[in-house]
C-alpha cells in the first residue's frame, strides 16, 4: 500500500527498495484492514459532552481501529436539526478530533423544510425516530411526516435514517402498574419485536409509495434488533426498494438469556433479545439482508444506569462500545465461520457508502484517504476499564474475554495510535458529504 499525501496512491507488490525517503510500516504477523467507518454514535456534544463528548469519542474510536465516526444528530444541545447546530458541532471539535467526524442532520416533526440546506452544509443524510427518542427536544415523527421527510431526503439524493420500533404498539406493550422494574423479562416485554416488525412494514409501504409517483427515497433501518423485522426488510429489497438494515455489535455477541436481573448496563432500546433471535441477525449479516454493523454507541453518566436500584423502566437506555467494535464482533465472527473481509465489508465499506464517504472512506483503494490498521488477529485480551478510552467506563463488555487486538491505527497516513498510545496531537477532520453522493 502506497501512500502520499494522504492517500492511497498504489496497491501493488512489495519493493524491497521502495524510494528514497519513503517512510515503511512494516505490519509484520498484523492483518492491514481498512479504518473502520461507525456511522451510529452519540457523541452528545456540544449540551451533554458530560456524556461523552468528541475528544473522548474520537480517541476510544481510534483505539479500536475506528478512522471515521458519524454523529448522531441527538442527545447533543442543540440536537443537529439545523444549520447553526451543525456548525455549532463543527465548531466543538475543533483540536478534539483524534479520528475523522461527519454528521447526520435530525428530521422532527415541521422541520422537514431545514433538511435541504442541512444536506446543502455536508450532513450525510438524517435520522428519525417512529418511538420516543428518550430526549424531549427530539420528537419522533408520525406516519404522514415520516412520509414527508422521506420524500426529501429522496429528492436530496441522501438516506434517512429510522428508530424502527412503532410508537402505538410500545404504548399497548407499556408495563403494568407494580410491574418488576428489576427483571429483565419486564424491559423486553415492553419492547416487543411486533414494534419493530410494524414500523419496518410502514417504511417499506411508503417507500413503495413513493416509488410509484417516481421518487426514489432511500431509508436505512438503525440498530435493527428483532429477526422477525428482517422478512420485511428482505422484501422491500426484493422489490427494489432502497431500505438497508444495521445491527449491532450488543445483538450480536449479547443475548437476553445472560442478562441478570437488575444488570441495566445491559438496557438499550430495541432490546438484546434471545439466542435464537441472535443466530438469525448472524444469518440475516452472511445474506446481506443487514449490511452493516454500527456501533449505536450511547453513553451517559453512570448515574443515570441506576446500577444500584438495577431499574430497567428508569435507567438510560443506551449502550457503550467505542474502541471494542471490532475485537467483539471478530470474537463471534471468527467462531461462526467468517473472515476478515466480511468484517472489513460489515464495518468499513458498507457503513462508508451509507454515508456517503464512499469515494474517500471503507476500503484499501487507490484514492481513497489512507486509513488502515494494523490488527492481530489471534490476540486475546480482556475488557477492563484501563482499557477503554471513553469518558465513562460504564459498560456490558466489563472483563470479557475477547479475540483480535488492534495494534496501531492510521488516519490519512500518519499514526495515531499505537498499542495503548496516542501519537501527536488530534488532526481528524469534519467530513461533508459530497454533493450528488449516492
Ligand atoms: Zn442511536
């Protein structure tokens, strides 16, 4: 891999005299995978960088092999609804980025109006909940707007993206007064998979909707969670509709059965659901039925779990990952059957392409940027809170045993870090889309 000035500038054989001058890493036993592209984060930055925040995000993200983060437009103050709150982000990562940022705009009820010129100021795209997003200055959309938005979003050529889970039957599902706050089994009962299946089925219509007067709108599931949701995500597919589906790395390698009582490092919405739920979001991955892995990185200030009350109806529900992405789901992956590359497909390429970054992120290429890290595939290590990089250490994988250690991570060339190291001061960027993107 040749780099210059950034980029890749050749793909070819090893020289054993490259020209003078020129820099060599070599990977020695290390696998070279392209930087990973997480296109679901909440960096909560600026409002609640107390949560998390861009320098924190950005260095636990490079520590994990993650060149390029994409916020999400909520849990920040203000949330990224218009143009000054996205140059309001712009503005807080300023000497902050350890890894490259771009944006997603948010879609509210009434605001469809601000999506032309949040497309316009480079937002990949936007996101939408159908449920309660948890924070109040974040409505979700009903039906008529959710139709709205997608028809702008498809007129602007950019993807919206959709909290899949449908409000009305959440409300049908809500617990009953004295309901155990403490059990598990309270918390998926009142996420039921029917949510999901509902909301997914309302998007495939409307896209078919609005297909047939000739708009090609492009929705993209988040953090998709119950495999019965995955019939309708196939069949809007089948029917050449755009709709693409995420999961994540917690439904993937996590499952309910484990879950103790009370453990509400383990509460996200949509919830980790059963083992056999499981293996069918790793069938839906291998069929490309779910394109991609995104983080859904969610943190808040330990207080807010109410890890000592142990309450799934009052905890935050949100799950924190950055930096372990890749180790967990190599850790599943490779036990399953999968290689590198699917891996590489999952969390670097497809991601890269939803957002937009295509002809500069998600792969080993000539002219792309040159990230890339250098990972070992047969490492094993386990989760504790000296490794992790976040602002809070508050999270599931806490002394999990895991495969797969990235040892050195590069962004447009330049090291930045290195077995549990940072190299250099913070030079990631803000990324725009590119105009007439995919
Ligand atoms: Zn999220």
């Amino acid at each position: 891999l040749r780099v210059e000035a950034g980029r890749f500038v050749a793909v070819e054989a090893y020289e054993t005299s490259p020209p003078r001058g020129t820099e060599v890493v070599e990977a020695g036993d290390a696998v070279v995978l392209p930087g990973l592209v997480d296109p679901h984060v909440h960096m909560n930055d600026p409002g609640r960088a107390d949560w998390e925040g861009f320098e924190t995000a950005t260095r636990a993200a490079a520590s994990g092999g993650v060149t390029t983060l994409v916020d999400m437009p909520l849990n920040s103050l203000p949330p990224t609804t218009t143009v000054e709150a996205l140059d309001a982000k712009r503005e807080a990562t300023r000497g902050r980025l350890w890894c490259d940022v771009a944006f997603w705009g948010g879609a509210v009820p009434g605001a469809e109006g601000e999506l032309a010129a949040l497309a316009a100021a480079g937002a990949c795209g936007a996101k939408a909940f159908l449920a309660d997003s948890g924070v109040p200055e974040f409505p979700r959309l009903e039906a008529p707007d959710l139709g709205t938005a997608l028809e702008a979003c498809g007129r602007l050529g950019v993807p919206l993206l959709v909290h899949a889970e449908s409000q009305s039957l959440l409300d049908r599902a809500r617990p009953p007064e004295g309901a155990d706050a403490r059990s598990y089994a309270t918390w998926l009962a009142a996420r039921p998979a029917a949510a999901e299946v509902e909301a997914v089925r309302l998007l495939g219509r409307l896209l078919a909707e609005l297909a047939a007067r000739g708009v090609r709108a492009r929705a993209h599931v988040v953090h998709l969670s119950a495999a019965q949701a995955l019939s309708e995500v196939a069949a809007a597919r089948r029917a050449g509709l755009p709709l693409s589906a995420e999961t994540c790395p917690h439904y993937l390698c996590l499952e309910a059965e484990q879950v103790a009582d009370g453990a509400t490092l383990f509460k996200c919405a949509p919830p980790i659901r059963e083992a056999a739920n499981r293996d069918a979001l790793w069938e839906a991955l291998a069929k490309g039925v779910i394109s991609l892995v995104a983080s859904d990185h969610s943190p808040s200030p330990p207080a807010l779990k109410l890890l000592e009350r142990g309450d799934f109806l009052g905890a935050w529900g949100g799950i924190a990952s950055l930096g372990l992405g890749l180790s967990l789901v190599w850790t599943e992956a490779s036990r399953r059957g999968h290689t590198l590359a699917d891996l590489a497909r999952w969390m670097s390429r497809e991601p890269a392409r939803l957002a937009g970054l295509e002809d500069q992120k998600g792969a080993l290429e000539v002219g792309r940027d040159a990230d890339f890290v250098l990972f070992d595939p047969g490492a094993t290590w386990t989760v504790t809170p000296e490794r992790l990089w976040t602002r809070h250490h508050v999270t599931p994988y806490g002394g999990r045993a895991v495969r797969g250690q990235v040892r050195a991570c590069y962004l447009r060339g330049r090291r930045v870090y290195q077995d549990g190291r940072f190299d250099g001061a913070p030079a990631g960027a803000c990324l725009s889309r590119r105009e007439g993107g995919a």
